[in-house]
C-alpha cells in the first residue's frame, strides 16, 4: 500500500490533472483547435478518474489549501464525476456546436463540481454551485441561437436559487463566522430556533431547485428539452447529482444535529417528487421530455436515503446516484445520436429495435434499469434505499417509493414496446449505425449497469465507507 | 403371483394396445380385438372357476404413511359380473364383425370397445376404489367416445355430449365419495369399508354421493335423459352397454355396499328414484317409436328395478335380474341391429315384414329374446321380475311393480308387432342378407336366454350368502296373467297393418313421454347457467373497466398538472416562491406539535 | 456429481447468446437443444432426489454480501417438482414452435423466460426470488409485445401494470420479512424455520402484501383481469408459458408464503371462499366466451383457484396436493394452448363459433384437446386425479365438506369443455374445411406433453416420494 504522504501526493497529482485539463481547454478554446481539445482532454479526464479512484481506495483524509477536504466520501464523489465527466466529454466531441468553447467551460465545471464535494465550507459549496451553475448556462448559449430560451430560463432562475441559498449562508453567519462546515453542531443554536429553522428552509429550497425537487423543479423539462441533449446529460447525470451531495455536506454534516427537523420536509418532497416526476412522465410523448421526467423521480428515490438521514440511507442514496448517473448518461447518449437522425418522439421510436439493435437493447436495458427491474444497478440501488426506509420504519415511505418505482414501468414499457411494435416507421426507415464515441461511452454505461448490477458488492461497500466517512466515523 | 391372475382378465386393453400401435391395418383390428377378448374370456372362466375369494393388492403410491393400492378381489359379486362380461364380450365382438363391416374406421372401433370392455373387466374385479375410480373413469370416456363414433352425424355430438356431461357429474361425485371415505377411515379397500362399525355422518355424505354417481352411470331419475340419446352409437355398443357394461356398473356399486346402505338406513331413497325411474321408463317404452330407443328405456326400467330390490334389501332378486337381463338385453338390440341393418329403417312404425319366413332364426330368437322379457315361465326374465316382486314388501309398491309387469309386457310385444306387420309392396330381401358373423351370436344369446332361468337355482349354490326367494303360486299367477293380458292388448292393437300411431304432437305422446319433465328442467337449467355465464363475462367487463380506470385515472392527473408547465418563467418563478411558503407552513406546524 | 444446476444456467445462457448472435435458421435448434439439455438435468435431479432424498443445490458468489445474499440455487422437493414441470414445458414449447415460425427474438425470450422460472423455483432467498421474478414479469412482457397476434400491445401493457403491482407489493413485503425476522435473513429456509418470530403485526403486514402479489400472479379473482388478455394475445408459445409456468410463480410463492408466515392460518376460511368464489367465477365467465384461447384462458384461472384451495387448507396433504397442481395445470394447459394454437393455424381463427370438424383435419389434435380435458377434469391415471384427489383429501380435512365445493366447479368446467367438443372439435356439420393442418413440430409437442401427462399420473409414486420428504 501507499504510504501517507503518497496518499498526498495522489491528490496533488488528481488535483493537477484537473488543473491541467482546464488549461489545455481553455487554450484549445483560444486556439479553436477541436481535435486536440478532445485527444489531450479525453485521457486527462481518464487519468483522473483512476486518479480519484486510487485517493478513495486509499482512504486517508487530506486537506488541500484550507478550502478543500478529500476524505472517503468525497474522494469516491470526484471520481464519480470524473468518469461522467469523461463519458459526457466523450459524447459532447462530436455533437457540440462548439466544442472548444464547451471544453475550456466543462474544465470550471468540473473545478466546481470537485469543490462541491471537496467543500470544508459553506462558501467553497455554494461558489462550486455556482461555478456548475453558470458554466452550465455558458454551455448551452454557446451551441447556437436556438438555446438562448432555456439557457435564460436556468440563469435567471438559477440566480434566484443561489440568492436564497446566499440568504441561508447569511443567516449560518449569525452563528458561525467561519462559515466550516463541522464544527458547527457543537457551537450552534437548539433544535427549533426560528432564525435556525428559517435557514433550513432556504438551503432545502435552494439545493431543491438544482436537485430538481417538487415543486421547485418546473424549469426542469424545458431547460432539458431545450438544451442540447449532450447538456442534457450532463445535467441529469452531473449537475443534479451536485446539488444531492451539496445536500449530503450540508445536512448531515453542517446540520446533522437537526435531522429530526428536515428528515420529515425530505420524506415529504421525497413522495411529491416522486409522484411529480412519474405522472407527469406517464403524458409525455417526446423522449427528452420524458427522461426528463423520469429523472425528477429519480431524484426522488435518492432523497429517500437523505430522508432516512443515517449512514444506511446515505449508503444507499449514493449507490442510487451512482447508478443513475451511468443510466441517464448512457440513456441520453443514445437519444442523443438519435436525435441527429431525426428521432425524436416516442411515435418516431416505433420499429426502432429493428432498425437499430444497438438502440434497442441498449436503450432497453437503461430504461428497465431506472424501473428497478433486477438485476441491473438500478435495482440495487432502490433495494437498498427502500430497505433503509424500512429499517427506520418509515413503511408509508417506502411504500410509496416501490409503488412509483414499478408504476415507472408503464411509460418506460411504452418506448419499450413502441421501439419493438411493428407499426409503420414515420421517420425515415433502413438501418441506423451509430458512431463510435456514442457506442464506447454507452458501452461503459452499459457495463456498469449490468456488471455492477449483478455484482453489487464493490459499490455497496464503497458506497458504506463513503457514508460512514461523511458521518465521521 | 397366481394371485394375480384376475389382473390379466383385462386383456382387451393389451388388444386395444396392438390395434392403436397397428392403427393403420384396419383389417387386423377386429381380429386383434377378438383374440383379446377371447383371451380374456378364457382367464376369466379359470379365475371364476378357482380363485373366487382371492385378493391381490399392489401399492400405486402413499401418504402419509397410507398406501393407496391397485387391488383387486373376486368376491362372489366380482365373479359374477366378470363372468358376464367375459361372455358377452366376444359375442358382442362377432356380432360388430358383420355390424361394422362397412363402415371405415375400423381400428378406431376396435380400439375404443376393447377399452371400454377392459375397462369395464377391471371394474368387475376391483376391490377398492381408487381401482374402482380408475375404471369407472375410463368407462365413462370410452363410453363418451363410442356414442360419438359417428360424430360426423349431425345430433351424434350433442348426444355424446349429453352422457358425458351426465356422467361427469358421478366422477366428480364418486371421487368426492373417495375422498370423504379416504379421509374418515384411511382406508378405501371395499371390504374393509364393509366391516367398519357403526355410521357416521361423513359415511352417510359419502353414501349418498357414491347413490348418486351410481344413478348417473345407471340412468336413474333425474340422470336419465343421457341413456336415450346414446342410441346414436353403433348397435353393438348399444347391446354391450345396456347388457352387462356400463349402466350395470351403478347397480353393481350400490349391490356391493349394500350393507352400508342398510347401516346407514339409507334404503329408501334407492326405493324412491328406482320406482319414480321405472315409471318413466314404462311410459316412454310405450310412446317410442325408435326401434332402439324403445329398448334403452326398458333398460332404464330393469335396471330401475333392481334398485327397487335393492331398496327392499333383496339383494338376491336384484342380482337375478342382472343377470338374466344381461342375456335378453343383449339379445333384443343385437335383434334390433339386426332388423335395422335389413331395413335400414329406425322407425318401428315404418319397419314392415319381419317374420319367421323372412330370417327363421332372427325370428325365433327375437321371439325368445321378447318373452323372457316380458316374463313367460320358464325363460330367465320370469325368475327375475317374480324375485322382484316378490321382494316388495309394501302392497302398494308390490301393486306398482305388477303394474310395470304388465306395460312392460304391453310395450315389448308392441316392439316385436309392429316391425312383424305385412306390407307386401315392401321387399323382405333385407332380413335374409343379415350376415352370419350377426346371426351366430343371437343364436347363442338366445340358447343362453333360455338357459338362464337355470340362474335362479344355480346362483345360490355358488353364493351362499344370498338368501334365495321362494316362488309363491299365487304370484307367478299374477304375473303370468298380466303378461298374457298385455300380450293380447299389444297383438289387438299393433299386429295389423294401420296401428295406431302416437304422435309426438299428441296428447297421448305428451302424456307419456314427458320423463316428468326433466329434459326441459335441463334444457332451463342450461340456460339458466348461459345467462348466467352472460352476466359474469358483463361483471367481469365491469371490474376489467374499473381498474383500467383506476390506472387511467394517473394518466388524467398527469394531463392535468401538464397545464402547470406551460413554459413561462414566472409561473416557474411563482412556484418557486410557493414552494418555500410551502415549506414554511409544514415547518411551523411540525414546530406547533 | 454433475453440476447440474451450473449446466443448466450455461445451457440457457449459452442459448440466449447463441440465438441472439446466430442466424434465424438456427434459432429453433437452440432452442430445442438448450430447453433439452434443461430437461434432461432437471430429471436427473428428480432422478437424484428421488434415490438419495436429498436436495440438489449449487452456491456461487456473494451478490449483496452486506444482506447475506448469495447467489445460490437449491432444488426443494417443492422446487424439484415445479423444476420438472417448468423444464417439460420449456421443452415442449420450444419443440412445438417450428423451424420456419421460431424467430431469433421468440427463441431468446424463450430462454430468457426459462432462465427466470428455473432461477425462481430453485432460488435459495428471496432476494433472488424478486429478481428472477422481475426477470420473468419482463422476458413475458416482451414475449407478449414482441409475438402477439393483434392486440399484443395494450394486453402487454396490460399485464405489465398488474405485474407492477405485485412486483411493489412483493418487494415491499420482501424487505419487511428481511427486517421482521430476529436476524435479518432473505434466507427463504431460515424464514420457514423462524417464522413464527416475526412480530404479528409486521407478519399480517407481510401477508397481506405478498398475497395480493401472488393472487395477482396466479391469477385470483378479483385481480385477474390481465389474465385473459395476455393469454390470448400471445403467440401459442407464449401462451403456453405464460399460462403454464408464469402462473406457477404466484402458486409457489403463494406456498412459500403460507409455510413462511403462520399468522397465515388466521385467513385460512376466508381464503377457501376467495378460492371458491374464484373457481365459480372462472367458469362461469368462460361459459360465455367465444374465443378459444380465451376460454381455455379461464378455465386455467379455475384450476390455479383450486391450488389456492389446496394452499389455503394448512395441511400437509393440501400442500402436497397444490405442488402436483401446479404440475398438473402447467402441463395440461400448456397442452391445450398448444392444441388451441394449432386450431388457430388450422382454420386462421379463434373463434369457437367458426371452428368446426376439428378432428377430420387432424385427429391428433382433437385427441390430444380431449386427453387435456381429462388431465383438467382429474381423470385417474392423469396428472390432474393425483392432483385433485390430494388437494381436496387436505381441504375436506381443513374445511369438512364444504372444501369440497370448489369441485362443483371443475365439473362445470367439464361440462362446458365437453361442449366445446361437440361444438367445435368433433361437430364436421355445415363447417368450414381446415386450410392449414398442424405441423410435425406441434404434433412432437403434444407428444411430449402428453408423455409426461400420464407418466407423472401413472407413476405418481417417484413425485409423491421427493414431495412427502
């Protein structure tokens, strides 16, 4: 094993890459040189993934500059970004408008993305929210014209969210100047203070709205369905996921005190978001519009592990994140290659599974994934959420969380019988063949799907020494 | 494992094995079948002879530590009914030789009658019931295929149709039987069934259902409609059913547990159907007009006969009549085959010419066939009502009984007239192409008819068990007298050529041939039960369609909230901000509690 | 020792692969060779139990190791016997579907079902219980979607919301049980032997989830609406599956549930009504039905009630009788959807009002309908008296004689499939001539089923032996 301080050395090194990245980016983005942006940035995003990999493996806690903390749980988070970083990286070459452009921002995003889940403090989370936030409105201004209304649309409301998230920060002032994230449970005010409450408040609506929760969540279809589908993934797959560990740091470390405050407002959106995100997805005929959706129910799943608000919970939250990463990642790779075919629709979809038995399967499997159907990661990771549920006896909870995880089925079931009916092709007809940056990014997609899914192991135990790293212990 | 012996009596169904493999060699079928069953009528008459008395058990599976065995005994009763259908069999297997001769589809005749006869074979040995179930299932199959044969004959199906629906209702009855015993006793081995102390109230249901599937299989009121109708078979399965197979195997069950019936003290119901069915039986005999048909309802009424001895626990008349009825029976539709296959007529009123110059031997054994039918010393059929008789003793159902004599008498010399008028337009050329492979066994069934009053002094010198009845002067008399009246009606009335004709519009037709009803209690019971069927398939298009709503109704709220997404940012925005009120609310009703 | 279970999963998985990767033509001999080398396994280890009356199991690897999960198989006597059925099944269906009609798609879902049934039957906890369970809800969906006839697609949206719901209710009711029992086990033996731990109250929680799953499943009035619609629309294989083994997942984890949860033997009178009222509705909604597939559809819901009779009878003779049920239903259906099948291919309709003279086109199938009505009816010397006689021997004991009132029932049953025969089957008056005739591939079929019809209701002794220890 390494030793101590190569534990610290393997964090500079992630941490330069990172660096690295960024600055190859923004000189491909000076230079407008496409090609090179992608072949010095894709295996710079590879290295470090592994990179963060190996500093979760080796478990240590490292400080880095005062700001930034890797220990277990955000040392698995980074890599986790990391790799979606690189699939969507992957997918984004030949599909963005302006390649460049998106490189020299994916690197900031990515900056604030690893600082989210590195944060020490409350600034240091809410800049790296912000950072993701308005890297991610430049991204999507920057595929063309057609992209201002959604682009405008996350902005303005995005700053209303960050605002109240700033007003929250504000009123944590008022008890601790240093704004760091522990230490704040012995020095803060008694369950119940109204300032306190107040604050609560402001932090649940403010990481709702990046984390798509009910009804804060509204902006989300259009700005998906608007966005260009690589953006799109990245959204589902990376933003989202940001605004849950934000949760995570937050709650269970800057207010863990208070669980018994906010695990009943986290049970309750939990049941509407779920609820929200499964009818709505039950009307919707255009596929976008639909994984949309179905991602706000995903997002519900997850909040039932932070509802639950113990180490098993947040186990199982991450599990559940980390499956649906890889699932909406690979499910809009291949919506997005379709997309570029003129597919768009579910009634477009039809006769796909013959056209195409790559997007067929592939989808298919994706799809059953998200519906929690074993034993693919997506099942695993509901199992465990709804299992930490009923360990903590909240039965109406996980009641409600399996009856919407099968309901999700029906429309899943729909595309899927859409794509494998008979019926007439409306759009084009023949063969499709996608190309070879959508196959690799879905084949990894696919692979951690079915692999992890049916050797659960290492993630869960990966996912259990995250969760226990969050709660100290 | 000479024990086992009464096991290879079921020969036919090694033959019904050899034809199915050979099923393309339609020629070597009968013979195969013949072979059989003569095969097996030479076992039988070596078990008769010297194992009576033997039982032979192999387990077929347990539970729970019970075993649940193939057994066979041949008691007195077992060997009877075998040896009656040891003879009949190969008679009933020559007489198909001319019968069936051009018909097609030979090896499936052949396969499906030695089914039936080894079926019915097995029946006659079995010694518990699950052995019993066995072959009163298969009988009642083979039986259901051999009335549909003919299945391409427009009412054959429905008829076929309407005995194995008859039937059913004893299989499920029987096993219901079994397994109320199974589970009061542990045991269903029947003698051991018979030296079980005391009655239960389980004993009494499974009595009663085991009465009840024997009155399915023995076209017993309410379940007779079946019997008629079964007339669209062959004729030699017609003789073979209604002689020593099939019907006879109800009476046989009940004869059988007799004693538990007496136990039981459940004698009258077996009295009641027996009178009410003989009655109907009689009433139809004289409206009929299918030369056929006319003879299934007289079947109907000696079998209803025997259960009225059985009522009267007579269970020596009973078993005379069964055996002597085996004989005429036999005799009477292989005679009606016969005059059937020469006119090619069904309709008695339509058959003409049938006499003793046409076919002398036909004739005459017809003739013996009729008058031990309807009674005359010395022939078998006069032993065996007498023993009936005899056996009542309520005077209002001895009264009954002589009664039933008499139009028994009426209709069958009715039966015999009617196809003897002379019409000289009509050629009498048929009766004399009858061929020989039919003639041979109505001269040894008639031989055997007039031997069979031999039965009444021979059965107790092998069964000492059964009480023999002792013939009183004044009741043959009786008999003898009505039989002559009935005689002379049914010559007066139907010997000449313009006999009155029943019509089925007539009074006298609706009179008689009415059953009490039961077809049309059938025919609403059925569709009572369609409508029925009507209303649950619109029941269940009713929960179908609520719980589709239900699951709709998801889809309306989704159209619903779609009004939510409208696409403008303040709605976003105003969301927003109701969220967090929203939030406010639930926090300070959580702080208020 | 032969690893059998190993073999089988390879089997299967190689064909899945095999048939997904190779050419059409070869699709139906992959099948055939795959669902064959599953039957011959399978009867080695009823062979295997019946000899040494011990259970076959096979462990690999740990799957959730933080729940005590492992992937591991085990043939009980009860999943021995379901093994076998599902095995003859496989077999039959995958024979009797043809070289030129069997697509890649149909051979791999086939399998793919196969692969889900035998994983259920032989699953050591119930975690892998779900999982083979969702396997086999979505193999069947796409078998319904995929080779239906005309309404596949709504009948398999159909089936997939009812299965939604049972796959929520027996989730739930899964992890319940998980965190009920004293040490946390999914552990199906462990909950059998400690069952009775489980606090009441969680215990009539569990009960009541995973008996609406299961009566979804198998399916039991009231929630059956699926059934007709998903039997009918498939293709003859699928219906055959559908109906002979998919059912058999909500039957044997109706049993499992009852030897898991005592608090079971509180319901046992309201569930004997449920199942009687289920047997009656079954037949009396099929008397009015017109097509044949749909019919034979809920004459199948009526047989799947009386296992629930045997089920709910607590005794041990019941339990006996509901597993040579499930025998009995899945061959004798699976029969008769074969030979429905074939009618359909004869005369290009379902309609019983259209079918005429079944048996002049060919006698096979007109025998074998009618062999399927004995084995149904429980005739001795089939598989279906063995069945009958021992579910009912179990209700009468549990309930006197009005257990035996679900037998009015299949004689209903009886008698209106007797008159489907004289209607249709046998009646040749004023009809239609078959255009087509049945192929040698689904007369094999019949003979398979057939086969193991009156060897299983001859020989019923090998069976009642792995069963009673």
């Amino acid at each position: 094993m390494l030793a101590p301080n190569s534990d610290l050395m393997l964090v500079y090194a992630a941490f330069a890459v990172l660096a690295l990245f960024i600055a190859s980016g923004l000189a491909a983005a000076l230079h407008r040189r496409k090609n090179v942006a992608f072949l010095i940035g894709l295996p710079l995003l590879a290295i470090d993934t592994a990179l963060f990999l190996s500093v979760f493996t080796g478990g240590s806690s490292t400080t880095l500059l005062g700001i930034f903390e890797m220990y277990p749980f955000s040392a698995l988070f980074a890599a986790l970004f990391m790799a979606s970083g690189t699939l969507i990286y992957l997918i984004s070459y030949r599909y963005s408008n302006d390649f460049t452009g998106f490189s020299a921002l994916f690197g900031f995003m990515l900056l604030g993305v690893i600082g989210v889940a590195a944060s020490t403090s409350l600034v240091t989370t809410v800049v790296g929210i912000e950072l993701v936030a308005l890297s991610t409105v430049f991204m999507i201004i920057l595929d063309g014209k057609s992209r201002v209304e959604p682009a405008v649309k996350l902005f303005i409301l995005g700053a209303i969210a960050i605002s109240v998230l700033l007003f929250a920060v504000a009123m944590m002032f008022s008890y601790d100047p240093s704004l760091l994230l522990s230490g704040f449970t012995a020095s803060g005010p008694a369950p119940g203070s109204y300032i306190l409450t107040l604050a609560i408040i402001l932090f649940i609506a403010g990481f709702s709205f990046e984390a798509s929760l009910f009804p804060f969540n509204l902006w989300v279809p259009d700005v998906y369905q608007g966005a260009p589908t690589n953006i799109t993934a990245m959204l589902a797959g990376m933003n989202k996921k940001v605004a849950f560990v934000a949760i995570m740091t937050t709650f269970f470390v800057l207010l863990s005190r208070y669980s018994a405050t906010f695990s009943p407002i986290f049970e309750l959106l939990a049941i509407l978001t779920m609820f929200f995100g499964n009818i709505m997805a039950f009307v919707q005929k255009d596929v976008k519009r639909l994984f949309a959706y179905s991602s706000i129910s995903q997002a519900g799943y997850i909040l039932i592990g932070i509802a639950v608000a113990d180490s098993f919970g947040i186990e199982a939250s991450i599990v559940q994140i980390a499956a649906h990463m890889f699932m909406v990642i690979g499910a809009f790779s291949v919506v997005l290659w379709l997309e570029s075919k003129g597919l768009r629709s579910i009634d477009d979809y039809s006769g796909l599974g013959y056209r195409s038995k790559f997007a067929g399967i592939s989808l298919s499997i994706f799809m059953l994934s998200m519906a929690g159907v074993p034993p693919l990661l997506g099942f695993t990771g509901k199992l465990l959420l709804f299992s930490s549920a009923v360990d903590k006896g909240m039965l109406i909870l996980a009641g409600l969380g399996i009856l919407n995880s099968f309901m999700s089925i029906y429309y899943y079931g729909k595309v899927i019988g859409s794509m494998y009916s008979k019926k007439g092709v409306s759009v084009g007809s023949g063969k499709l063949f996608a190309n070879g940056y959508i196959i690799a990014a879905v084949a990894v997609c696919l692979a951690v799907v079915v692999l992890f899914g049916l050797y659960p192991g290492p993630i869960i135990h990966a996912a259990s020494a995250a969760s226990l790293s969050l709660f100290g212990m | 494992m000479l024990q086992a012996l009464p096991l290879l009596s079921v020969a036919p169904l090694v033959a019904a094995a050899l034809i199915i493999l050979a099923i393309h060699r339609d020629r070597a079928a009968k013979y195969i079948a013949m072979a059989g069953s003569v095969l097996s009528l030479i076992i039988i008459a070596v078990v008769v002879l010297y194992y009576v008395g033997g039982t032979y058990r192999v387990s077929w599976f347990s539970l729970q530590g019970y075993s649940f065995n193939i057994t066979t005994s041949v008691l007195p009763l077992n060997a009877l009914l075998l040896a009656l259908v040891g003879i009949v069999t190969p008679l009933i297997f020559l007489y198909s030789f001319g019968y069936m001769d051009t018909k097609s589809e030979q090896s499936r005749y052949y396969f499906e009658i030695s089914l039936f006869a080894a079926a019915m074979m097995l029946f006659a040995i079995s010694g518990n019931f699950v052995t019993m179930f066995i072959a009163w299932e298969m009988l009642g199959i083979t039986s259901y295929l051999l009335i549909g044969f003919w299945y391409a004959k427009k009412v054959v199906p429905d008829a076929a149709r309407k005995a194995i629906s008859t039937i059913i209702i004893g299989d499920i009855l029987f096993l219901a039987a079994i397994i109320v015993l199974w589970s009061a006793y542990h045991t269903l081995n029947i003698s051991s069934l018979l030296s079980i102390a005391g009655s239960t109230v389980y004993l009494k249901v499974a009595l009663a259902f085991i009465l009840v599937a024997a009155f399915t299989k023995s076209a017993q009121f309410p379940f007779n409609e079946w019997l008629s109708d079964a007339m669209e078979g062959p004729t030699p399965v017609s003789a073979f059913l209604h002689s020593s197979t099939m019907v006879k195997a109800g009476v046989f069950l009940i004869a059988i547990l007799l004693p538990l019936y007496v136990k039981a003290g459940m004698l009258m119901p077996i009295l009641a159907i027996g009178l009410i069915t003989a009655i109907i039986a009689v009433m139809n005999a004289l409206s009929e007009h299918h030369i056929k048909k006319i003879l299934a309802y007289s079947t109907m009424e000696d079998l209803a006969l025997m259960f009225i001895a059985l009522g009267f626990n007579a269970i020596f008349a009973a078993m005379l009549l069964f055996v002597v009825q085996t004989f005429y029976k036999a005799l009477l539709f292989m005679s009606a085959g016969s005059i059937m296959k020469a006119t090619g007529e069904e309709n008695i009123y339509k058959t003409y010419n049938f006499g003793f110059k046409t076919n002398k031997l036909l004739y005459i054994s017809t003739i013996i066939g009729v008058l031990s039918l309807a009674g005359i010393f010395p022939l078998g059929g006069f032993f065996g009502k007498l023993g009936i008789d005899t056996s009542a003793s309520s005077m209002y159902v001895y009264i009954a009984l002589v009664a039933i004599d008499f139009l028994s008498s009426v209709y069958i010399f009715r039966w015999l007239y009617l196809p003897s008028r002379k019409d000289s337009y009509l050629s009498s050329f048929g009766y004399r192409t009858v061929p020989r492979s039919m003639l041979a066994p109505i001269a040894i069934l008639a031989v055997l008819v007039l031997a069979s009053g031999l039965a009444y002094f021979m059965l107790p010198m092998y069964y000492a068990a059964m009480p023999k009845f002792s013939i009183s002067i004044i009741d043959s008399l009786i008999e003898t007298v009505l039989v002559l009246t009935g005689l002379g009606i049914a010559y007066i009335l139907y010997s000449r050529g313009r006999a009155p004709h029943v019509d089925a519009s007539s009074l006298e037709y609706k009179l008689l041939h009415n059953s009490f009803f039961i077809n049309a209690f059938y025919v609403y019971l059925l569709k009572g039960i369609e409508l029925l069927g009507e209303g649950f398939d619109a029941l269940n298009d009713a929960i179908n369609s609520v719980i589709n709503g239900g699951a709709y109704s998801f889809i309306l709220l989704g159209n619903a909230l779609k009004r939510i997404e409208n696409g403008s940012i303040n709605t976003y925005a105003i969301a927003f901000a109701a969220g967090i009120v929203f939030l406010v609310i639930v926090f300070a009703m959580n702080l208020i509690k | 020792m032969i690893p059998e279970f190993s073999i089988i999963f390879a089997a299967l998985t190689l064909g899945i692969v095999l048939a997904a990767l190779l050419e059409k033509r070869f699709s139906y001999y992959i099948g055939v060779a795959a669902t064959a080398i599953v039957l011959i396994m399978v009867l080695l280890i009823v062979a295997y139990e019946y000899i040494l009356g011990a259970n076959v199991m096979a462990q690999t690897y740990a799957y959730i190791p933080q729940f005590g999960v492992h992937v591991s198989f085990i043939a009980t006597p009860i999943s021995a016997v379901l093994l076998a059925m599902t095995a003859i099944v496989l077999f039959a269906a995958a024979l009797s579907s043809g070289r030129e009609e069997t697509s890649k798609g149909a051979a791999v879902l086939m399998l793919l079902f196969g692969l889900a049934a035998i994983g259920l039957f032989s699953s050591s906890n119930l975690i892998l219980f779900f999982i083979f369970w969702d396997v086999g809800v979505v193999a069947t969906f796409f078998m319904i979607s995929y080779m239906g006839s005309a309404n596949r697609r709504s009948a398999a949206l159909k089936f997939l919301v009812y299965s939604l719901g049972a796959s929520a209710a027996l989730l739930l009711g899964i992890i319940l049980i998980y965190f009920g029992t004293p040490v946390h086990s999914f552990n199906i033996a462990y909950i059998i032997s400690h069952g009775s731990l489980i606090p009441i109250g969680i215990q009539e929680s569990i009960f009541v989830l995973l008996f609406v799953a299961f009566m979804i499943k198998m399916p039991i009035f009231p929630l059956h609406s699926w059934m007709a619609d998903a039997y009918t629309e498939s293709s003859t294989q699928g219906s055959m599956l559908i109906s002979g083994v998919l059912s058999k997942f909500g039957a044997y984890g109706m049993l499992l549930l009852f030897l898991m949860m005592p608090i079971a033997a509180k319901y046992s009178t309201y569930i004997l009504a449920l199942a009687a009222i289920s047997a009656f509705y079954a037949v009396l909604v099929a008397i009015n039905q017109s097509d044949i597939k749909r019919l034979i559809s809920y004459i199948s819901m009526l047989d799947m009630s009386i296992i629930l009779v045997g089920i709910a009878s607590i005794t041990v003779i019941g339990r006996e009788g509901s597993i040579y049920g499930m025998l009995a239903h899945g061959l004798g259906i699976a029969l008769l959807f074969l030979v429905a099948g074939s009618i359909e291919g004869m005369f290009g309709s379902r309609s019983i009002k259209f079918i005429r003279g079944v048996v002049e086109g060919s006698a096979s199938t007109a025998y074998s309908f009618m062999l399927g009505i004995f084995s149904i009816t429980g005739v001795p010397l089939t598989v279906g008296f063995i069945a009958d006689l021992l579910i009912f021997i179990g209700a009468f004991s549990a309930f006197g004689l009005y257990g035996l009132i679900p037998l009015g029932a299949i004689l209903l049953a009886g008698g209106l499939l007797y008159l489907v025969v004289s209607r249709s089957i046998v009646n040749g008056r004023n009809g239609t001539e078959a255009p087509y005739l049945p192929t040698a591939a689904q007369k094999a079929g019949y003979s398979v089923l057939l086969l193991f019809i009156f060897a299983f209701g001859m020989l019923p002794f090998i069976l009642l032996k792995i069963i009673g220890s």
